[in-house]
C-alpha cells in the first residue's frame, strides 16, 4: 500500500469504487421511498420480514422490504470493496476510508432494524437518514480518490498557478458550505421524522406572513419546519459564495464545472423544497429533494477534499514542508 | 406453532444470531431507548378507589350532520391484486360517511365529566377485523382493561400499528386469514390504528375508563344507558369534525333524547 495518493489506481478499483458510490446513491433514493409513502413500519419485525427472507412485495412492503434487499446488497459491495482496495495497492488514507464506510453502513444497518423495532422514534429516524449522507460522503470520496481525475489533479495542482489566499478563501467557504448543508440534511431529517412537512402550508411566506406570528408557533412541528426553510438560506448563501470562489481558481482542473454542478444543485433543492410544500408533499417531490440533498453534500465534500488536496501540493505547502526543520533547527 | 411477529425489540433482537457479537453495546443501547421512551411499557395494575355506581338513567339521541359533508380521500388500491380485486378502479374512503337525512356514522359518544369510580372491565372481548382491505368497524369503543381480540379475513397480508401515546404502542403482523391478538389498553385515549402495507387503512380505538359511551351506526343513533342520576357532560367526537359536548341532568330512571348537530365546514 502507497502513501497518500500517490498513484494511479487500476481499472477494477475505479470501477468499484464508482459502482459502490452510485449503489449508495441509488439505496438514498430507496430510502427516501420508504419514509415519502409511509411505509417505513410496513414489515414489523426485523432482521426478518414476517418471519421470511421474502415476504409478498405488496402495498409498503414492496418499499421497505426492498429498501432491506437493496441494503443488503450495498453493504455487501461496501465490504468487498475494502478487499478491492487492499489487493490492489491503493493508498492508505482510501483504505481507511473504506474502512470507514464499511463500519459506518453496518452502523446503518442497526440503526434501521432499531427504528422498526422501536416503530420510529423520530431520534433514530433522523440518525438513520443523517448516517445515510456520510456512508455517501465517504464513498464518493473514494470514488474521487481513485478515478482518473484524482490522479489528473494530483499532476497539475503543483504547477497550477493559484493564489494562496484565493484558494485558503475558497477551502474555508466549501467547509462551511458543506457542513451547513450537512446540519440543513440534519433539520430536514427532523422536519420528515416528526412529520413537520406540512406544519407550514405555504412557500415562500409562511402562513403568509416573512416569519409565523403568535399562536401559530403552537403548532406541532412549526418551529422545526421554519428552522429548516430558513436556514436553507444560510446554506444557500455560502453554497453559492463557495462554489463563486472555486471559479477564481481557474487553474486547478475540474473546479469551473463542479462550481456550475454546485449552483445548479442548490437552486433545484431550493425548488424541490418548495415542491413538496406546493404538492402537499408528493412523493416524488419529498424523494427528489432528499436525494439532491445528498448530491449537494456530496458537491460541498468532494469540493473541500480537493481543495484540501490543492493545499497540501501546492508550492507554498513545500515551502513551509521545507522550511519546518529548519525553523526547528534555529 | 404460530409464529409471532410482534416487534418487540428485545424478542426479535435475541433471534437474531448475527446479534450476538454486538450485543454488549445494543442492549444498553435499546434499554436506554426504552427507558427514555415515554411510552415504556407498564405492568397491568388493578385501578384503585372506589367501585363506580351503575343507575337506571339513559341518553339517546341521533347524530346528525348539517350542511355539504368534505371530500373524502379517494384511492386506488392497485398496489396489491387481492385488495384491488375487493375494490377495483377508484375508492372513497368512509372518513365522513353520511347516510339518510343526514345521519352521521362512526360518531363516538362518551360521557367526559360527571362519571367516576373505578368501573371493572368486562371480560368479553371486542373484536375489531380486517376485511377487504378496510378496518371493521372503523370506530371502536372498548373500557380500560377490555380485550381487544384483532383478526384478518383478508387473504393478504396486513399489519396492524397503533399509534398509542399513553398507551403502549405495537405493530403487529398479520401475514395470513385466520391470525389474531387480543392486546388491552389501561389508559383511556383514542388510538389511532393503520396498516402501513395498506395506508389507506384506518381505524380508531377509543378507550374508555368506564361503560358510558356509544359509537353511531349508519342511522346516526345511539343510547348510553345505565347512568346514575347525577349531571354528565358527554362528547361527541369524530375524526374529521370538531368535537362536540353537551351537557345534561338525569334522574333516576329518566331516559333523555339529546341529538347532536355537526356542521359540514364550507370549503374555501
Ligand atoms: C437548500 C437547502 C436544503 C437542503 C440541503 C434540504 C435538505 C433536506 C433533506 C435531506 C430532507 C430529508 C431528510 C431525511 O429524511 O433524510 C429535507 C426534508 C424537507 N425539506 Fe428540505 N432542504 C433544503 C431546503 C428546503 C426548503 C427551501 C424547503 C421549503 C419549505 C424545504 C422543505 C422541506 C420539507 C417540507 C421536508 C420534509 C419532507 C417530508 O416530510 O417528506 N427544504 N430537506
């Protein structure tokens, strides 16, 4: 196993690891299922399914049951990639991330059969679905971490002529964007599991008022649902700072377009979040906006982790490198 | 033997081999879920004080409703053959289910005030079924401690979820014809009870700490009988409409006509 990065990973090992981030995905979107038509308690019991490995997949069953199948089978894929990565000579950090993400999808998976036994405690709901979002986190980072692209970014980041100071902007505006994003999938967790999606019927006033007035903050689930769409402002504020920072470091490859994919993603969560109110939470609108909920964290994540990765090969990071020992020296 | 399918976390979690190693962690884990939840379940206690009286006093009346009854949900029930085969194409829903002249059905009845003293609960059970895919009877009165037996004449599969808040809460599966449970409440409030396999399957468990309630019929009518002479304040309650009370004063023997008037509220 190499050092950080350092070298070109082969064909099966990208193939896998982007095969594992998109199943991840894909299980998101199962999920969202679940909980967007009311089938989360559809199967009572668990780990089995009225007592069977294959109940009849009708009415919620076919979501929750298939939601479980589907699971099974990516965290299976999350395991069998850690062997990918060990035999095929990947560096250490994408191993322990793999690690990582094997450990965190088993962590799921209890969490899942404990809210079913528990018959959804909105605290574990929420664990569950906020888990979801970094077992993504971590492999579409591993994703990055092994595609061609990573290795293309890895050759140019030392000679790309990038202003510190721009790019130190920039890495601090993507962490705060990304761990924003991250607390905004927190609250709309809350919003879903408690069943606050509709304590407020009206976008973009609320009770068509700017902010709920009296009697109105009584109401169950309102202070949540206010929380989360006012916040979705803060989120998008500092999505679209970050992802304007990104396109002054024209030089570091890939950041212009992720920038685009960025703004692009937080003006269609913005929109998918007032759909669900409009439609008086349709399914598809309820699911959507949790799965391009997940694609603007990812956005953020695979944002800060190149810019990390920027930093530490830029020639300034070789400088202080160098210079370190010698200050330790004097 | 009957397999159960109770989710009971700590039954389902020592069946589980692949528990075993994680055991030491989840157990506190579940036990400080468990202690934490508000609903943690509670030893059946004998209600303590004084015997309620039972008298000869009666009210009976007719539960009407004014004015153009709300839309009723509609669905199709295609995602299951045998349901959609009891109901094809699309279903109302009897949420508010209105017959001649008004008379409004599933309307509960009970007295809230004036009633007191503990009352034992009869040893017969009520049964509360699933048949077509559809809770019968969709409203259901039982007393405190009052079995509640509940079965399926479905050739499907259902479960059964109450959504207790005082009481235990439970979700049951019911995966063939011919499965049944009798569970008790001792708390008195209205359960709400879905299928999650079939959402749009509702019904209402209304818990009473004494034997002075009704549920209306497709006539609207009802009778509280064996009411001691005193003054009681008696709540009509329906799950779409705002509940309604009144109130009255019986004497011994008096059988009292009261009806009871729900207006339809005009749609915007
Ligand atoms: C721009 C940032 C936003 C992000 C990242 C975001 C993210 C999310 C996520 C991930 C969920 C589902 C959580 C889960 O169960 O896992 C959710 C739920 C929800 N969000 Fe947002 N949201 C945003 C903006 C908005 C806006 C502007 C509204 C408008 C009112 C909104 C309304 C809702 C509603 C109603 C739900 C609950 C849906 C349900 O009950 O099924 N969101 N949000």
């Amino acid at each position: 196993m190499s050092d950080d990065g350092e070298m070109t990973p082969s064909r099966p090992v990208r193939i896998a690891a982007r095969t594992v981030a998109v199943s991840v995905f894909l299980l998101l979107i199962a999920g969202a299922l679940v909980t967007s038509t009311g089938s989360g308690l559809a199967v009572p019991d668990w780990p089995l399914s009225y007592g069977k490995l294959m109940p009849p997949m009708v009415g919620g069953i076919l979501y929750e049951h298939g939601h479980r199948m589907i699971a099974a089978t990516v965290a299976t894929m999350v395991g069998l990639q850690i062997l990918v990565l060990g035999f095929r000579r990947t560096d250490r950090t994408t191993f322990r991330l793999g690690l990582a993400a094997f450990g965190a999808i088993l962590a799921q998976a209890v969490l899942g059969g404990l809210t079913v036994l528990f018959l959804l405690p909105p605290a574990i709901s929420s664990a569950h679905a906020g888990l979801a979002q970094i077992v993504f986190a971590l492999t579409a980072t591993i994703a990055l971490r092994t595609s061609l692209f990573w290795a293309r970014f890895t050759d140019a980041a030392p000679r790309a002529a990038v202003e510190h100071g721009l790019r130190a902007r920039a890495s601090r505006l993507a962490l705060w964007a990304a761990g924003a994003t991250y607390v905004q999938i927190l609250l709309g967790a809350i919003v879903r599991h408690t069943g606050a999606g509709l304590a407020i019927p009206d976008w973009p006033l609320s009770f068509g008022k700017v902010v709920p007035t009296g009697a109105e903050w009584a109401g169950d689930g309102v202070l949540a649902h206010f929380t989360h769409r006012t916040f979705a402002w803060a989120v998008a504020a500092l999505v679209v700072a970050a992802a304007l920072a990104l396109r002054k470091l024209d030089a570091l490859p890939g950041l212009r377009r992720l920038s685009t994919l960025w703004l692009v993603l937080v003006a269609l969560q913005v929109a998918l979040g007032a759909t669900s109110v409009w439609t008086t939470k349709a399914v598809w609108a309820t699911s959507a906006h949790l799965a391009v909920g997940g694609l603007l964290w990812i956005a953020g994540v695979l944002a800060a982790v190149l810019l990390a990765r920027a930093a530490a090969l830029s020639p300034d990071a070789a400088v202080a490198e160098a210079g370190e020992p010698q200050e330790a020296a004097a | 033997m009957r397999p159960d399918f109770r989710s009971g976390a700590s039954k389902s979690m020592k069946t589980f081999p692949a528990f075993r190693p994680l055991r030491g962690g989840l157990v506190p884990l579940a036990f400080l879920i468990a202690a934490c939840s508000p609903k943690a379940p509670e030893a059946s206690k004998v209600p303590a004080g004084p015997p309620g009286k039972l008298g000869t006093a009666a009210v009976a009346g007719r539960v009407i409703l004014e004015g153009v009854p709300p839309a009723n949900t509609r669905v199709t029930m295609t995602t299951d053959p045998f349901c959609n085969g009891r109901h094809p194409g699309e279903t109302e829903m009897p949420e508010v289910a209105v017959g001649s002249e008004g008379a409004l059905e599933n309307v509960l009845l009970r007295v809230t005030e004036g009633a007191s003293g503990v009352y034992p609960a009869p040893a017969e059970a009520k049964t509360l079924d699933q048949k077509g895919c559809a809770y019968s009877p969709r409203v259901l009165a039982i007393m405190t401690g009052q079995p509640l037996k509940i079965v399926s004449s479905d050739a499907t599969i259902h479960n059964v979820h109450a959504a207790a808040k005082e009481n235990r809460a439970f979700n049951l599966g019911m995966p063939a014809p011919g499965a049944r449970y009798t569970r008790t409440f001792e708390k008195p409030e209205i359960v709400p009870f879905r299928c999650d396999v079939h959402p749009w399957m509702r019904a209402f468990v209304a818990v009473v700490p004494h034997p002075f309630f009704a549920v209306t019929g497709a006539d609207g009518r009802f009778e509280i009988r064996g009411l001691p002479a005193g003054t009681y304040t008696v709540e009509a309650w329906h799950e779409k409409l705002p509940t309604q009370t009144f109130t009255l004063t019986l004497a011994d023997g008096q059988a009292a006509t009261r009806d009871v008037v729900f207006s339809a509220v005009p749609s915007a």
